[in-house]
RNA sequence: GCACUUGUAGCUCAAUUGGAUAGAGCACCUGACUACGGAUCAGGAGGUUUGGGGUUCGAAUCCCUACAAGUGCACCA
C-alpha cells in the first residue's frame, strides 16, 4: 500500500504546497457498509488544506484517480477517503503474491531468541494454569520462529526446594514403598498425592499444637513434619547419599509424568535447566556487583540492592548465611542462558504474579552493565481462575491437565457422533481425529484471550465446538480439503488468469494479503490471540465466499481454477496459523 | 496501606494501537440443503465501553479521580 501513501504525499504537496511524511498519514482498512477497500483518514490533513474535510478529501481523491493506475474510483465520507483499486490490481496481488510458494515466509533476520516456559515444580502434576503457560510459550516461539528468528525453546526445572522435600517426606513416612509400577500411578501424581498428604497432615500437627495453647505462628514453626522437612532440605544440599537418592527417583518419576503430559500437549524444549544445577551460580554475580557497588552489605553480612531511587525497595540478593534466594538463582541463570547461547532476545513465560520479580531482576541485570539484558522480556500473563474462585492444588480445587485433556478428547468423541460423519473413518483415524478436534477447541479457548488477561475457565460448562473456536476453523479447513478432492485440484502453472473478480473474493484476496502483517504483529506483541483472531476472520470470509460462490460449478473453466486455487491458499494460510498456535487441522471430520 | 494489572451486550471475547453508526461467538428469535460437507450461511434483538471530570476535529483507547476485581509487597521459590 506504499504506492498509495505516496501518491497521498505528492497530492498533498501539489494541492497544498506542503511537504508531510508518510508516516503521517494513516490508511485503513474500509469498513464494510462502505463502497471501497482502502481508507484515507483526511482530517489531520485539513491543517494544511485550510477546507473542510469533506472537500479535503475529494481533492485528494481526484488527484489520486488521476494519478495512480490501479486506482478505480473514490467517495469522500465525512473526513474519511475511500478507495477502490481495480479488479486488475487485486488479481496481481493473488497471483503474484499470495499464491506463491514464498508467500508468508519471512526470511532469517539473524536474530537468536530463547523463549523460557513451562518451568514446572517437581512436586506436583500439571494443572490448568501450566497449560496456558505452555500453549503460550510454544505459540509464541512458533510465531518468533516465522518471523525469522533463531528460537531456543528452553525449560527451567525447579527441582529443588523444601517443596519437594514434602513430597518425599510423606512419601518415606506413609508411602510403604508405592511406585508408579505398582500403584499403576502416573509418576507426577503419585508424587502429588504425597505432597496434598504432606500438607493434611502438617495441618493436624499445627491444630494439635494450637489446642496445646500454641499460636498459629508459632505452631507452624514448630510442627515436627514441616522441621523434618527443612532438615531434610539441608541433608540435600550437603548430599545425604539416602535423600539425593530418594529425591533422583522420585524426580524420574514425575519427569516420565511431564513428558505424557507434554506430549499430548504437542510442546517441545531445545534445552532443559534444573534448579538443582543453577542455584549457586548467581553468587559470582553477587561478588561482581559489590566490586561496583552496585550491591551493599549489611552488618549481619546480608546483601541488598538499594532500588528506591527506581520507585522500587530495597531487594534482597544474598542471604546472611550465603546462601541464595530466589533472585541470586535467577540472576545466575540468566547469565548461564547467554553465556551459553548468546541471544538477541530472552523470554521468561511466567504468570503475572512475578511480575514486580522480573522487573527488578531484570533493573539489576542493567546495573550491573550487562547491555545484553535489554533484551530480556518476561511475558506475563493472567491466572486462570474457576467461577469458585482461585484454583489451590493443596486444596484439590485444580483442573488437571491430564482429566481435562482426557475429557476433552470425550466431548470431541461425543460431538463428532452426534454428527454422524466420521462413521466409516477407520478406528486409528477417529482416536486422532478426537485428539486432534478435543486439543483445538482446548488451545484455541486458552489461546484466543490476551495472554496477560485473566481467564475464566468454568469446567461445568464444556468447551464450545462451534462458533468462534478451534473445530469451527478445523471444519473449514476439512472441508476446503473435501471441495479440492472433488474438484481434481493439482497446483498448476500453466492455468489462464481470470478478468474479474466478486466482492466476496475481493474480500477473501484482501483478508489472505494481510497474513504477513498481523504475523508481524503477533511477534511485536508475543500475543498468540493475533494469530488467533486473524485466522478466525479468514475462515469466515471463506465460508462466506463458500456460500456464495459455486466452485466445482462455475460457469467458466478459468473461473473455476481461479476458486480452487483461492481455496488452496486459504486452507493452507488456516493450517499455517493453526500450527503456529499448536493446533492441528484435519483433512476431513 | 503502597505498587502493578484488569474493567466493553446476559455470558466469553474483538476493535487495524487516537478514527466512521463500538464488532464477533454463545444463549434467545426468524430464515437457507432434491448438497462443492448444516461443526455452515443470511437476518433479528441485545451497549450511557464501571461512574465522574479533562485533552482532541475525533476517546473503549491518552491524563486525573472515584469504585470494583485480581496480583504482589519473605533472609519462600
């Protein structure tokens, strides 16, 4: 559309003796109870032309009829200039551009990002807030990766901590020897139930020691079960041989869990990081930032950043005793990433919750005068919340990745018997074709929100499978598939162009151009949602023009390649979008 | 208490980054198949964009303020 804004500058400069710059201009889109496809906005323009809107515009429409070829014709509304470019102008774009192998292909633009996700706690199974997380990171590395980054899908494991040590506690106390092999348990919820055990018990300590004469605090200090647990955490770090071992196979556990789990999920890392092999390493940073006194001591021999005069606190980064806290680790680990991989860009897909963390993690990056810390970005995004309220895994109130998948894979199998259509489809079909119809309505409900909005999940109400969802996009794109069959569609170089074109596919080339832009947009804004919104309003378009136009029965031969041809970029412009999202689409449902 | 985020139809979400009469889906009502696949399409009804000020030719969008919801403010991670 440059050649338009161009035009629009030299009409300016001609008309009103005044040089502007294109950026200053603004075109849109035309709404669609509007003749035309492309609007001027013209009121900033009245400064300079010293006329109404109005007229403002219809001289710069003449001017610009006048003098660009594909112009047709134009109408001035209010101060908005509307253009229609000729039939001839939307074919090239179709042929030249959109259904071209390259279409939609950015090339390499040399730049290395590392997308940090999922980054679970090993003490317990995945839930519906780690799902979100994980559809967002993989989405969001699939969009960096077709904009022509490098990506690095990277998973940082908290493996450590007094949390597991619950876990295994409990397990070691109560759990006489149970396995996943025995208990016919998946690992990452057989070590769960030990960490919910974990936490019921604890509560009837405290109660007996609050019945004692004991306040609450207190008595949460002193349960026997939460000081064994720390006792326990210590024995880790000086490398007790019983815990360590302990804590390796109940870690193979809930890690053979994960990969189920991520599996079904169709996520994937480049590169693993364990807590457990991190949590030391921030302390040379420690050292480094009291040499620039970037970092002060205190008298206990604690270390602090000042951050007041950023609007921030005093932070924390060394504990009396040396050991780390969380912002040591962190800082070490974002050292370790680019030490390692030396990224343009580094993410941390991480809920909203941290969000006062990542700023100040990444304010004492900068002080520290890494310049590569410019580039760190934490994509924050909303919790998912039940209509009861918040969910609490101590509390049984989670939605479990693997039941939620599992049902949704149900209602997909209900829904696609209710319509009959997959019948005769052979038995391995259908079990992929549940899978794959269950995980786009999941996905494309989680992933159609603003990642840093919050969401509602209510699991009484299932997931919709019509209207705006994932099967609504999955069905056109089955069905463009089913026409191109029967239609002997085979991509072919030597077809005869067409004259002509309708509206509705005037409006389907227009929609199907603007792929490369709203691609662009999604990696600006790391916001799948784009992609998401985009490739909805595509498969409308289509099944309006669907609607209207008769493929396999146009009245011409041409006419009728020209609609299958359409068709085919479409379906693969929709499967293109889709795999960005993570969501598959299938051939027929 | 302080900080950050959010507030749009009954419900779930959009709005080309300040542009036209705020758009979709679900739910509700009315239509469209002797079929290129009805998980679709066409139409109807549904709004003081949380309230109040301000900036602007123009505000859901920017500023101020009040309210509501969420999150954070550990020598936990």
């Amino acid at each position: 559309m440059d050649f338009i804004l161009e035009a629009a500058v030299r009409a300016v400069k001609t008309l009103f003796a005044t040089d502007i710059s294109k950026e200053s201009l603004g075109l849109q889109q035309t709404r669609k109870e509007f003749e035309g496809e492309i609007t001027l906005v013209v009121f900033p323009l009245t400064k300079v032309s010293r006329t109404s809107p109005e007229q403002t515009g219809t001289a710069i429409g003449k001017f610009l009829v006048n003098e660009v070829e594909e112009i047709e014709s134009f109408n001035v509304i209010k101060g908005f200039l509307n253009l229609s470019l000729k039939n001839s102008y939307w074919l090239r774009i179709f042929y030249q551009e959109i259904n071209q192998s390259n279409f939609g292909v950015f090339p390499s633009n040399g730049k290395k990002v590392m997308v940090e996700y999922s980054s679970p706690n090993t003490n317990k199974p995945l839930h519906l807030g780690h799902v979100r997380n994980n559809l967002l990171g993989y989405s969001v590395a699939e969009i960096l990766k077709a904009n022509g980054y490098e990506v690095i899908k990277a998973n940082l494991v908290n493996d450590r901590g007094i949390h597991i040590c619950k876990s295994m506690l409990a397990w070691q106390k109560f759990g006489n020897g149970e396995t996943p092999e025995t208990s016919g348990l998946k690992g990452d919820h057989l070590v769960g139930k030990y960490y919910v055990l974990f936490d019921q018990e604890y509560k009837k300590q405290v109660e007996e020691l609050k019945n004692q004469g004991e306040t609450e605090e207190q008595a949460k200090k002193n349960a026997p079960l939460i000081r064994e647990a720390q006792e326990m955490l210590q024995q880790w770090e000086q490398g007790n041989p019983q815990v360590i071992s302990l804590w390796m196979d109940m870690n193979e556990w809930v890690y053979a869990g994960f990969a189920e789990t991520y599996k079904k999920l169709d996520v994937d890392f480049d590169q693993y990081y364990y807590e457990s092999n991190t949590y030391l390493l921030g302390k040379s940073l420690i050292d480094e930032g009291l040499e620039k006194q970037v970092f002060f001591k205190k008298e206990d021999g604690s270390v602090w950043i000042d951050l007041t005069a950023d609007g921030l606190d005093e932070k924390l980064v060394l504990r009396a005793d040396g050991t780390s806290v969380y912002m040591t680790q962190d800082l070490g680990t974002a050292q370790l990433k680019y030490d390692e991989y030396h990224t343009d860009k580094a993410l941390n897909v991480v809920g909203n919750e941290q969000d006062y963390h990542f700023k100040v993690l990444y304010l004492i990056l900068k002080k520290l005068g890494k310049t590569w810390a410019e580039g760190l970005y934490h994509l924050s995004y909303g919790m998912v919340d039940l209509p009861s309220g918040k969910m609490k895994s101590r509390e049984g109130t989670v939605v479990d990745a693997d039941d939620l998948i599992a049902e949704m894979e149900v209602t997909a199998k209900a829904q696609t018997d209710i319509l009959g259509k997959a019948r005769d489809f052979p038995e391995e079909e259908k079990q992929d074709l549940y899978h794959i119809i269950g995980m786009g309505a999941l996905k494309y409900f989680l992933l159609k929100v603003e990642p840093k909005k919050r969401l509602l999940f209510n699991p009484n109400e299932s997931v919709d499978f019509q209207g705006h969802t994932g099967p609504f996009i999955q069905y056109t794109y089955a069905r463009i598939r089913s026409v191109l069959t029967k239609g002997n569609f085979i991509s072919d170089p030597n077809f005869i162009p067409v004259k002509t074109v309708s509206a509705v596919e005037k409006d389907l080339i227009i929609q199907l151009e603007q792929f490369p832009v709203f691609l662009a947009e999604a990696a600006e804004n790391y916001s799948p949602a784009v992609v998401a919104n985009y490739v909805y309003e595509l498969a409308k378009t289509y099944n309006k023009f669907y609607h209207e136009e008769s493929i396999l029965k146009a009245e011409e031969e041409t006419v009728k390649v020209f609609r299958l041809q359409l068709s085919a970029v479409s379906a693969q412009m929709i499967k293109k979008s889709m795999n960005l999202l993570g969501i598959e689409v299938p051939e027929r449902m």
